[in-house]
C-alpha cells in the first residue's frame, strides 16, 4: 500500500527529536505534518497518554497491539511492538497479541483487556456490561476510565494510520522474536 497523502518535511529540530528516539522520523508524524496544528495537537495528546500511570503498561500496550491487529494497522503493531521491547514487556506475549485467542502465554486478566479492546473497535461496539463489570472488579474504576480511553486514542491511531496508507515501517525488526502474524479467521466480531 502507498501513501494516500504526501510526507510534509517536518521543522528540523522535531525531525531530529524523533530521529534520536526511534532511529528515524514516523510517517505518520509526517503525514500528519500536513497540518501542523493537528500534528502538534495528536503529539501533545500522545505524550499525554504516555504519562498515565493508573493501568499496567503491558495490558495497555496489549491493547493497543489487539486494536492494530484487528484495524489491520501494520504500522501500530510495529511501533507497539517495539515500545514493548523498550519499555522492558514481555516479548513473548506481545509477540503473541495479534493471536491472542490462539496463544497459551497470556492471563485471564491480558485475555479480558484485549476482549475488551475489540469489543470496542467493533463497528458497531460491543462491549457488554458483564465484560465492564468483570474489568471494573479486577482493575478499579480509574484503571477501567484509562484503559477505555486507551483504547479510544488507540482506534483514532489506527484507524488515521490505515486510511492514511501508512504501513510498517520495520521498528519490530529490532526484537529478538518475530511479531505473529493475526490468524486467518478470528472469533472476533465483524468490524464492518
């Protein structure tokens, strides 16, 4: 897939910020560079969203990953997959997101949070009051408000990403294990 928009060159010092970060600049902050108010305003949310600090940041990024997968979102499974490796996760179970209900390596607790996080993305959502329930018992309402949140920045990256034509960008080739491939049929519902 090509891009659908054109790169814009991004102010030098942004450029080599990320550069410095992650060995090279994201298209999508590219693209998005476009109009920079948006750039600066999804950067700013971005950081945001990084400092929140009331959900485990492996369920997050779980999360993120399932979000991805099932958006077909090449270029957020990439990115999170490395976040992953550099935020010291656990690479086996972030390799195995995109076959989440396939792989044996995950908890209840990782299984509910990515159920949930496709329950979310499905068009329409559907997300039952049992699933918030359980969710709610296990991670507390301010957990519960972050990760939904989460999720919600989630879909909005994705979703940009994949209209946009944005596509991998080989972050994920840097860790040792390969990152699953999302298995040909799935239980989750229809994102039609």
């Amino acid at each position: 897939m090509a891009l659908r928009i054109p790169k814009a060159e991004l102010p030098a010092e942004l450029r080599e910020i990320l550069i410095k970060q992650l060995g090279s600049v994201p298209e999508p902050d590219e693209v998005l560079w476009n109009n920079p108010k948006i750039a600066q305003a999804n950067q700013e949310f971005s950081a945001t969203v990084g400092t929140w600090d009331a959900a485990d940041t492996s369920l997050k990024t779980f999360a993120h990953m399932a979000v991805a997968a099932q958006i077909g979102c090449s270029w957020c499974l990439d990115i999170n997959y490395f976040a992953a490796q550099n935020q010291n996760l656990d690479l086996t179970k972030a390799s195995q997101v995109p076959r989440w209900r396939e792989s044996e390596v995950f908890t209840p607790l990782e299984r509910e949070v990515m159920e949930y996080a496709e329950a979310m993305t499905n068009t329409p959502p559907t997300v039952t009051d049992e699933l918030s329930a359980n969710l709610l018992g296990r991670l507390g309402p301010a957990a519960l408000v972050e990760i939904t949140v989460f999720i919600g920045f989630a879909n909005l990256a994705a979703r940009c990403n994949t209209a946009h034509g944005i596509t991998s960008q080989g972050y994920s080739e840097a860790c040792e294990i390969p990152l699953a491939a999302r298995p040909a049929t799935s239980d989750a519902a229809s994102t039609a």
